[in-house]
C-alpha cells in the first residue's frame, strides 16, 4: 500500500499594493504558485490616488478609481488600507537615509512600510496560528529607482524593517540571496525572476504572459513627494512657518490650486478650476476666505495672517487678478473669517507685474 | 442586528474606505452601515472594497452634494 502524503499546507502572504504593475505582478507570481495572498495598501498623504483625480475637474474623464482597489479586484485577493499618515511624518521629517531627488524618503519609506507589514503578519500570527501568514512580498526590483531599489538597498530594508528573509521580491529573487520561503520550499525559486534595472519591458512582458492588459502606469514614483512642484511648496511651508511639521490638511491642500505667497506669514491658495473652487469651500470654516462679489472669480484661502488693511487689500487685489474681472477698474471682493463674519474689499486688480514670479511657490 | 451610520463627509478618497473598513471591523455579520461621503470617487471605492472584502452593496444613492453607501456586513475572512 502506498503511503498519500497529506496534502501541502497553503502558504500565505502579505503583499505590499501600491497600485502599480510591479506590485501587481509580485502577486500574480505567487497565486501562481498556489501561494494564498492579501494585499496592504498604506495611505501617508502623499499618495497621488484618488483624491487629485476628484478635485480636478480636467482629471474626471480619468477612472477615480483607487488603483490599489483595482488591482486587487483583478486579482481576487483582500485589500486592507492602513491609514499610517500620523506615524509616517516621521519618515517624512526625518529620515535617516536622506532624501531622493526631491523631499522622497524612499529607503526610509520601504524600510517603514516593510515594518508596518511585518508587525501586521506578527499579531495575525499571534491570534490567528496557521491562518496566520508566513511572509511578506513587495514589488521591489533591483536598480530600478536610483535610491531605495539599489542592490545595496535591499537587504537593507529587509534587515531594518525587521522582516529579514521573510522579504520576498518575486520579480528579483533571482539576483538576491534565497529567503525563507524559497529554502523551505513554500515557493520554487526556479519560478521566481531576476529582474533588474530600469527597463520595464521584462514586466511588460510578463504582464502580457498573464492576460493583465490594463494597469497603472507611475511616473516617476508612487507618491507626491517624488514631484519637483510639491517638494518645493513643502518646502515653503516649512521654511514660512520656521519650523518643519505638517498637518494632513496641510498636505492636502498642497495638492490643489495656485500658491502664491506675497509675505512670509501669508500664502494665497487659489483655486484654478471649479473642482477645486468645491474642495477649498470645505476649509473655508478654518481659514480666512476671499471670493469675488463682483463678477465670476476664484475662491482663495489665506494659509497665514493678513496683518493690517493694505495686506487685506493686497490679497483681494491678487485673487481679483484671477478672476473674470481682471480687466476691470474696479472689483469687490469679499473677505471671509472663518466663523462666517464677512465684508466687501474694492480694489483694483493687481497687474501681472505686482506678482514677482519669486511669490508663485508652485 | 445593527444599524449604523458612518460620517465620513468632507474626507478625500481613500479616507472614507478606510474609516468604512475601520468600522466594519468592529461590526457582526449581518449588521447594515450606511456611509456618508461627500468625495464622489467613494462611490466607485468603497463598492469595489466590499466586493473584494466579500460585503454586500444594499443601495448608492446620491443626496445633495452626498453620498450614501448603505452595505450588509458579510463573514469576516481575514486574519488581518
Ligand atoms: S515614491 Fe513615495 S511612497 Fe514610493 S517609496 Fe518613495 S517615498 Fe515611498
């Protein structure tokens, strides 16, 4: 009689979403391999998902969709959002690593969320045993992003957040030292890649071998703090309030409308389109507003003080400058505190030249 | 078996899932969470995540300048 080996236990994964291929395809290799997975997904404020796409109004023929949820959808795994924005200002403030090109704390960033999915697989396990999960799995691929995706990088963010080799990177195993699950044969090795570098057509490639037609396309990074513009109004932020910390509405609003800052204790945040006019209406019970009576005009915040009545002038004239009525002599504007008291400006539109570009922060 | 509301206007995407997930949590199978968004984009996202969690969409409707997602709470499935 022959002996039936019991059947093999499943083994079970934390995969990192973000919402782009990488990750994507870093699951797909796994259910693959008869690996069950779920999905993390973490919000730090800066994701560009979502929330731009419904603000803008030049966006809306874009999906709203949040990619993460999509991706997992298309996969059939569980997605959990983490909200993480409160401990993640530390990365953000404060990395260790350094920054990338812009204010992007990469390294520090995976090394984080690596962290996060660790202590997250460590409870489960704690309550749930074997329905626990056994490892965790990131899209990462070697020397793909100049900074946190460097060989070098890697075993860092592996050691660092705490996983060690329960850090799978399906697309790049092959160029990595073997992990737990490759030596314990909850995975073949041999069916793993060895991607690297920038090019993406090997993930391209792969994407079309499993059906995927449809995906999100990054540029340049995940998050707003990989973006020029963004970095810099950060950065203004900081350097006018003399102190670096932030706030989630903070960020936010740092993602919608003209930023124009005539003082160091006063910024304008003008709305370009009525998307935005929509989104700033709902800050305007925390900040002094400005609106055009007169004619068809933007809806400004004031991110400071305006000190005296030829600030108070100097505000309305720039926001007149952005209305319809930019070509008249004269238009009223009205000044809102935040708990509702209003009155009427009248002045003259500033002129293209009474706005030094050095005032525009992006 | 409960019901309840979830106020989650004035939160821009992902926020309102996350708070609608965060409840969820706390809920029984069965149990009815009506969410009140003002974000649009919750009515593509917070669909996509029951069907993905394995929650059952009762009603979208629209009201004014909100939102509401009413759902049934399914069969926890997850260890996470
Ligand atoms: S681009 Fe943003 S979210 Fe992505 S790793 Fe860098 S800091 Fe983190």
């Amino acid at each position: 009689m022959s002996e039936v080996a019991p059947p093999p236990i499943q083994r079970r994964a934390i995969a990192l979403v973000s919402g782009g291929l990488d990750s994507m395809l870093a699951v797909k290799v796994m259910q693959e391999q008869g690996v069950h997975v779920e999905g993390v997904n973490f919000f730090t404020g800066f994701c560009v998902e979502g929330h731009t796409h419904a603000i803008r109004k030049k966006d809306q023929d874009k999906d709203k969709r949040n990619n993460a949820l999509w991706v997992a959808e298309t996969l059939g795994i569980q997605l959990h959002i983490v909200d993480i924005s409160e401990e993640y200002k530390d990365v953000v403030l404060n990395p260790k690593h350094g920054y990338g090109a812009n204010l992007n704390p990469c390294l520090d960033c995976k090394i984080f969320m690596v962290n996060q999915a660790t202590l997250m697989l460590n409870k489960a396990r704690e309550l749930a045993g074997e329905k626990g999960f056994d490892f965790i799995v990131t899209g990462e691929v070697v020397g793909q992003r100049p900074k946190s995706q460097r060989k070098e990088t890697m075993p860092i963010i592996s050691r660092e957040s705490g996983a060690d080799d329960r850090l799978l990177r399906p697309l790049s195993a092959r160029n990595l030292p073997p992990t737990l699950p490759e030596r314990e044969g909850w995975v073949d090795r041999e069916r793993l890649h060895g991607f690297s570098g920038r090019n993406r057509k090997p993930q391209m490639a792969l994407a079309k071998q499993f059906g995927l037609e449809e995906y999100a396309q990054p540029a340049g990074g995940c998050c707003f703090l990989t973006d020029e513009s963004y970095s810099r109004k950060l950065t203004d932020l900081w350097t006018a309030r003399n102190e670096r910390r932030y706030e989630l509405d903070d960020i936010m609003l740092l993602k919608v409308g003209r930023h124009i800052r005539p003082a160091p204790h006063y910024k304008l945040i003008i709305s370009r389109e009525e998307g935005e006019n929509r989104f700033l209406e709902g800050y305007r019970y925390q900040f002094t507003s400005l609106t055009t009576a007169s004619c068809p005009g933007p809806l400004a915040l004031v991110d400071g003080t305006l000190e005296n009545e030829e600030q108070r002038h100097q505000a309305a004239a720039i926001v007149a400058r952005y209305s319809k009525g930019r070509g008249d002599d004269q238009v009223v504007v009205e000044m809102r505190e935040p708990g509702g008291v209003a009155r009427e400006l009248t002045v003259t539109p500033a002129h293209p030249d009474d706005i030094p570009l050095a005032w525009n922060v992006g | 078996m409960a019901e309840q509301q979830l106020d989650a206007r004035r939160l821009l995407c992902p926020m309102p899932v996350i708070k609608t997930q965060n409840r969820v949590r706390e809920l029984e199978r069965g149990d009815i969470l009506t969410v009140t968004c003002t974000d649009p984009g919750a009515l593509n996202d917070i669909p996509a995540w029951c069907r993905i969690n394995g929650h059952e969409v009762l009603e979208t409707r629209e009201s004014g300048h909100d939102v509401l997602i009413t759902l049934r709470v399914g069969e926890a499935r997850s260890a996470l």
